[in-house]
C-alpha cells in the first residue's frame, strides 16, 4: 500500500486551512451539498456514495493491486452483486466444497432468475474443462476452499478460460490480500467477505469486489447503487479504521496456524488435518498457507465434549477475528446442504473449522490438548 496516501485531509473553506488528520471524520449525512442544479461533482446521496466509503474503495483497490473497488453491505451482497453482473441463461461452473451462503445463493435464489450453476472438483482442472458448455461465461472458485481448504490452480484455470472468453472470479476471503491476489494471476473479480480478517474484530459486517474492466465495473456500480447494496457510512469508517493493523494481524495469526498446525497434524486424537502448507499449487500463488485450519476428530461422537471443554476459541461462526474461532460446519455454515452432500464432501460430526486468532498461541495450543484428553 501507499502509507503516504493513508493520512486524510480537512479542508476548511471558511478559514483556508488544511488539517491533516490521523483518522478521517465520520461523514454522518444522507445528503450532500450540490454546488448548482445540474452539477454531478462531489456526492449527491449516501447511497450513491459518500468520503467514507470512497475512501476505503481506493484502499481495497490498492490492497488488491485493482483499479475499481466497491464496498457492499455484507459478503453475500458481494458475491450476489458478483453473479449477477451475468445474463439469464449464463452458465457458471461452481466449487463443489464452497461456503454455506453461496451454495444456498446459488441453488435457490439466483436459480429463480435464469442462471445456471454446476459444481465440481476444481482441484482437478479437467474437471472444469469438461464442463464447460458453449453458454458457460464464468468460472467462480474458493481457493482455499470453504471447510476442507481444497485447492484450485487460479493460473491454470485463467489459461483455459482466457480461450473461451469466460470470466474468472475469486472468493479471496480466507487469504486476505495480503496472501495472494487474484488480479494479479489474471482473475476478472476477486472478492471478500471484508466481516473477515479485513475487518478482524467481529463486530460489523461488510463485503467487497475489485476489479481492472471498467464494463465489470459500471455493473458493479449500477448493482451497488440500484438495489441499496453499499456499505453503511459507519462500517465503512470502522473498517477503515481497522485495515490499518491488518497487516499486524495477518503475521500474528498465521505464525499461530503454523505451530497449532504443527500439533494437530501428529495428535492421536486427530484423523485428519486440513491446511495447504505442503500443498505446491497454493503455495505458488499464495505467500503462505493461511490463517484458517480444518480438523477432524478420530472419535466423531465426541464433538460436542470436545467443544465443551475448549476455553480460549469462541465456538462460534464466522473467522478472521482477532480471537480464535472454532465453527462447526455441519451445523452451522453448511447445515443446509442435503446430509448425503455434506457427507459427500466430508462434512461430518467430527469436522471443525479453526479461524486462528492473535493469542498467546502456546496457550491456545495447551488448551486444545486439555480438550482432546478430557472429551
């Protein structure tokens, strides 16, 4: 990023003063002044935009080496605004392992409006190829993917849809930018559940898309402003707030997954260990394996005791927080998948999700072996 762009300026037209500020004011109003009736200068209405989320859209967009960057209410605003950037009777190839909200996005609602969806295995590339149909315009994948962390070649599958003119679009939330960056692999969208490691302390919810193509990005706009899909004036100011230690909170939490990775992958206690660390595609086109770790217990009838007796990660949903998240994906995040899907893509009783936070990581470490010994 450019830190000289980070400190924000007041301009006092009374006075004829610049103050330069640590943090940027809270732009807390509906309407704006319009300098003549017909002027289309400056910001009109907050829905349309206000310096808030201006101000964050250059930051995403810089995060992400992007040339247009747009701030939406929620992560599934995002995705949503993301897919329907497509026409009716567009045909888009899925993951078969993807988070919860878009399955549900994509299976019920979007369907109702004439989009195609197939899912696959995109951790095989001929898996892809061979679904690709004449009306197939995208290609939408989680790398890592949501629970198990599967992975897909983002280069790779840009060389094949580059031939085609498909678009490739990529869920970037587990990696954060600075991990890996889609745009710069040759991705048309990446996007980001920003209620993540983005914003990293669980207490507001926003999404985002970057883009290069401005014809992606007067959709994306019309989108945004159209269905009122923008993010708030104070969440884009608290998250402004919080990308300043993103950075700080990305190193902390991704040593800690190491050395938790470290311990569970050798417990008896422990029958499978999800995480790309050895994973030579991913760490390819990412600068580490991440900050998320899936697990699944020997003993599956032992998940609610395990997660009993935990004291330091909140069993919760969601991840990227600055405090350990253990989520259970079978009844949470995917407990709307039909039971034989779920089964099918190893999502069972004994599969946890771990979002590693900022703590003492020996601690967190010690705590884990506590509720394996005692479940």
């Amino acid at each position: 990023m450019d830190y000289k762009k980070e400190t924000d300026m007041i301009i006092d037209d009374k006075r004829g003063v610049d103050y330069q500020t640590a943090n940027q004011p809270l732009y807390y109003s509906t309407a704006f002044l319009r300098p003549s009736l017909d002027s289309e200068e400056g910001h009109l209405y907050v829905r349309h935009g206000n310096p808030n989320r201006e101000k964050l859209e250059e930051k995403l967009a810089r995060l992400e080496h992007g040339k247009f960057a747009f701030a939406f209410n929620s992560g599934m605003s995002a995705i949503s605004a993301a897919l329907m950037t497509f026409s009716p009777g567009d045909h888009i190839i899925m993951p078969n392992d993807m988070y919860g909200g878009t399955y549900q996005l994509v299976k019920t609602v979007l369907k109702r409006f004439g989009l195609e969806f197939t899912s696959v295995d995109q951790s095989d590339i001929t898996n892809v190829i061979d679904t690709i149909k004449e009306d197939t315009k995208a290609i939408y994948m989680e790398t890592p993917s949501n629970p198990t962390l599967q992975i897909t070649d983002i280069k790779r599958m840009v060389e094949v849809a580059r031939v085609r003119d498909i678009k490739v679009v990529v869920d970037n939330t587990f990696m954060t930018p600075l991990g890996q960056n889609p745009l710069l692999l040759g991705a048309d969208m990446t996007i980001h559940s920003a209620t993540k490691f983005l914003s990293g302390h669980s207490d507001l919810i926003a999404g985002a898309v970057i883009v290069n193509d401005p014809s992606i990005s007067e959709q994306l706009q019309e989108l945004q402003v159209a269905m009122g899909l923008g993010l708030g004036t104070y969440d884009c100011w608290m998250l402004n707030q919080h990308l300043k230690t993103l950075t700080l909170r990305w190193k902390q939490s991704t040593e800690n997954t190491e050395k938790v990775h470290t311990f569970l992958k050798d417990h008896q206690s422990i029958a499978h260990v999800y995480y790309p660390i050895e994973n030579e595609v991913h760490m390819s086109q990412a600068t580490h394996a991440g900050a998320v770790i899936s697990f699944k217990l020997a003993e599956e009838n032992k998940a609610q005791s395990f997660a009993d007796h935990l004291n330091i990660p909140l069993v919760s949903v969601s991840l990227g927080g600055v405090e350990s998240i253990l989520s259970h994906p079978e009844t949470s995040s995917h407990k709307d998948l039909p039971e034989h899907e779920r089964i099918e893509k190893g999502i069972t009783k004994g599969l946890f999700r771990l979002s590693v936070g900022i703590e003492n990581v020996e601690d967190l470490i010690d705590d884990f072996e506590q509720a394996l010994k005692n479940m």
